[in-house]
C-alpha cells in the first residue's frame, strides 16, 4: 500500500468518527458554567447584591440549552435510525443532479441538486452530504434543509437542497460515492452514514475579459450571409485544367503547349460573395517537459487557458457569424446546444502532445485559432508564413494566472496566514519556480515571432 492509498483510507474512514471539534469545546464550555454557577464564590465576596439573582437566571439558562442540546441530539439520533431503516428495508439513497446555469456576465456556473426520500429533519439539527470523486478527493459539505412535499399535497415527500460547487479545475469529474450525516445543533457529534453514489458531471469555464478583434468568416457551407469584402478561393492562375470547347483560348499556358504539346488553360481568379460560417480553432499541443504535465502549475495555467477560450468564443458567438468551433480532442459530448457542446468539449481538453499545430489549424477555412505559452515556436513560425491578415491569432499568456503582488505576498507570509486555496498556495511560490523563467521565455518568443508576422493578432 502506497502513502498515497493510506491518506486516502485514513480520510475515507475518519468521515466515519462521530465526535468532532465542536465537542471538546462545548465539554469544555459546559464544564467551565457549571463550576462558575454551582461554585461561585462566598456570599460574602459578592461585588454586588443582585449576584445571586444573575446566578439564579444563569442556571436557568444553562439548564435550558443543556434541555435544547439534549432534545436536539435525541432527534438527530432518532432520524439517523430511522434512515438506517429506510435504506435497509426501501433501499433509499442520496439522488444528485448537476447541472449548469447562466449567470448574468459571469457565464456558467455548476450546481447539485441532492434530495433524500423519505427522512425528516432533526429537531434543530441538520442533515448534510458530502461527495467523493476521481481519485477520492472530498468536497466541501452541502446541505438538506428544504422538505420537498408531494405534488397537491401538504405531505413531505423527503428533503433536497441545492448548492454551488467549488472545484479546483475545469474538466470532467467521476463520482466515486458521498456520505450523509446526521448533526446536532451544536454538531457535538456527527453520525456518518456512506452512499453509492455515481455518474460524471464537468465544471465549465467562466467569462473573463478579453480583447476583441475583427474577424470575417473563410467557410461557406450555405448563401444566407453575403459579406462586404469577396473572399478569394482556390484557383489563382496556379491550377491548371486541359483545354475544352468553350473556354477561352487567350488563356492558354504556349509554354506547357511548347513542352509537351498538350493545350491546358488557367483557372481563373475566382471571389467567393458568402461566407457563412466563422471557424474557431484553439490548440491544446504543449511542447514541454514530460514530467510538468501532472504538477499544479500547469493545471491552474490550464484552467487560465480554458477560460480565456471560452470566453473569446462566446465574444465571437454574439457578433452576426455563425462560429463553428472546431476542437482538437476526440471527446463527443452527445446531443446538446452548439455552446453548451462547446463548453463541455473545452472543459474536459487537457495539454496533449498527439496533434500539432501543423495538423490542426488550416489557414484556408480557419479565422481564429488560440495558442498558449507552451506552443511550438518552430511550427508557429512555419505556420504563421501560410496565414495573411485575415487570420486573427489569439495568444494566451498563461503565466498570467499565476501573477500576484509580491510584497503583499510575501507580507502575508510573514504574518503566518495560510493560503486559502491552491492557487493562491502557488502564486506565493511562483516566484521562486524554475519554470517560471522558462514559460516566461517561450512567451517572449511567441511575441516576437507574431510582431515579425503578418497575421492579426491579440494577447490574452
């Protein structure tokens, strides 16, 4: 058994201990009132004569929360039999749904919905959930509090709650199971019961800001939208075609016809008046060490990375063109609207090394194609000689997200405040990373070659 799988086993099996901070610290309290109320000092000693009159109404107040705490614990004990009934004899389980909601200009957010048939709530107590997912990783707790009543009916059917998800990265997730527990209003103790829960869900990437570009569509695929500027397609007096009745004999290539005597003539310059679809290209090829690809820097950079597509092609998506995104996964999300096809097939990309950029992006039918920092110099370069002015190139400086005000951080770390989530963990340590510099080199490398380019072209 590796350390790793003993973590796991530990975190796993310590959701099953019922006694939680909150009780060392409420003995504590409750034994610290009782000494004071039921040991005060000498009638003698009193600063003032209403004192025992305070202390009467203290005694009355303890006894009444030691009532209330007890009632609360008696409840909670008796829900959590009860649901051990329920699941033994019905086979009732925790239900949960995902699903994902526009929020304003922030674009999509993740949601559960969780519902548990048949239990009540205890007396002021609660009842939570929790989930596990991919490599056993918990989540944060979430709450059932709303009963959910049978439909015309006063009935209570079970109780749901729905709350917002905060995961660390923006890709596809694989639940592994949850647990259920059964809390008192102090939460003295916590009674943990496990759940066979499964199913994948995906958390989409958010709007950020962006830099906006003119762009006009290359690919026609019907003649709905005539543009301003004809397009030019192939056929520029470099094909050639045999000659035929009909066609123009001022048009006839003597020198081919002195060669080899065979009459061709050439295609003439043709301009295409429609252009209907805007193809949006963003690669995910990384040319970078091998053994980076599992560390955090690059996880959060991706998210950076994920977000900033994101949002470019939902700022393309609400001009007049018809933005076809065109992924460099072979990831297929089902039957779903064009964006939320988008938003999930772009959540769950990851940095690969299987198709370049070469391959990928063709500067005939693309407009718009998204490069990181961990892009190929050398096949940008060749790349970008294929493209003119037209093509609109996109360059995400991921090193961006892991940015931070130095002295702020380092004042911070003076004053022993721990980080509060990875990424701010990593911000505080980037400045001292050896793959800070070489990012950062490789960016400069992309402005360079892009400046000496002809292609249009923003940063992220």
């Amino acid at each position: 058994m590796t350390w790793k799988q003993l973590k796991w086993r530990i975190r796993y099996y310590w959701q099953y201990f019922p006694f939680t901070l909150n009780t060392a610290l409420c003995l504590l309290a409750g034994w610290g009132a009782f000494k004071l109320l039921y040991q005060p000092p000498h009638k003698d000693d009193y600063p003032s004569p209403f004192m025992p009159f305070i202390i009467l109404m203290g005694k009355l107040t303890f006894w009444l929360l030691i009532a209330l705490v007890l009632l609360s614990m008696a409840s909670t004990l008796a829900a959590y039999f009860y649901y051990s009934w329920l699941r033994h004899s019905k086979g009732t389980t925790l239900q949960v749904a995902f699903n994902t909601e526009q929020k304003g200009n922030k674009g999509y957010r993740l949601y559960m919905t969780a519902k548990l048939e048949g239990v009540f709530r205890p007396i002021l107590g609660f009842i939570k959930g929790r989930l596990y997912y991919d490599d056993h990783i918990l989540t944060d707790q979430f709450a059932l509090q709303t009963n959910k009543r049978k439909p015309q009916s006063l009935l209570r059917e079970g109780i749901t709650g729905k709350s917002k998800l905060y995961l660390p990265d923006i890709k596809e997730y694989e639940l592994k199971g949850g647990f259920i527990y059964f809390q008192d209003m102090l939460h003295v103790f916590s009674l943990a019961v496990s759940q066979p829960v499964s199913g994948h869900f995906y958390q989409p990437p958010v709007l950020t800001t962006s830099e906006d570009s003119t762009v006009n569509p290359r690919k026609t695929e019907t003649m709905d939208v005539r543009i301003d500027q004809m397009r030019r397609v192939e056929g520029e007096y470099l094909n050639y075609k045999d000659f035929e009745a009909g066609d123009d004999v001022r048009r006839i290539v003597w020198k081919v016809y002195a060669r080899n005597r065979e009459l061709v003539v050439r295609v003439p310059e043709m301009f295409e008046p429609y252009a209907s679809h805007l193809y949006f290209h963003a690669s995910f090829y990384a040319a970078m060490k091998k053994q980076w690809l599992g560390d955090d820097y690059i996880s959060e950079m991706l998210n950076y990375y994920k977000n900033s597509v994101w949002t470019i092609y939902d700022t393309l998506a609400k001009k007049e063109w018809q933005v076809r995104y065109i992924p460099d996964t072979t990831y297929n999300p089902g039957d779903m609207e064009e964006q939320d096809k988008t938003a999930r097939i772009i959540s769950n990309s990851q940095w690969h090394k299987d198709l370049s950029l070469l391959q990928y992006f063709n500067p005939k039918t693309g407009a718009v194609l998204c490069i990181s920092s961990f892009t190929d110099t050398d096949e940008l370069k060749e790349l970008l000689e294929r493209c003119d002015a037209a093509t609109v190139i996109y360059f995400v400086k991921t090193s961006n997200r892991l940015k931070s005000f130095a002295p702020l951080t380092w004042l911070a770390r003076l004053l022993i405040l721990p980080p509060q989530d990875r990424l701010s963990r990593l911000r505080s340590r980037w400045a001292l990373s050896p793959m800070r510099l070489q990012v950062q080199k490789r960016e400069k490398e992309i402005e360079h070659i892009l400046q000496n380019s002809s292609v249009t072209w923003a940063v992220v």
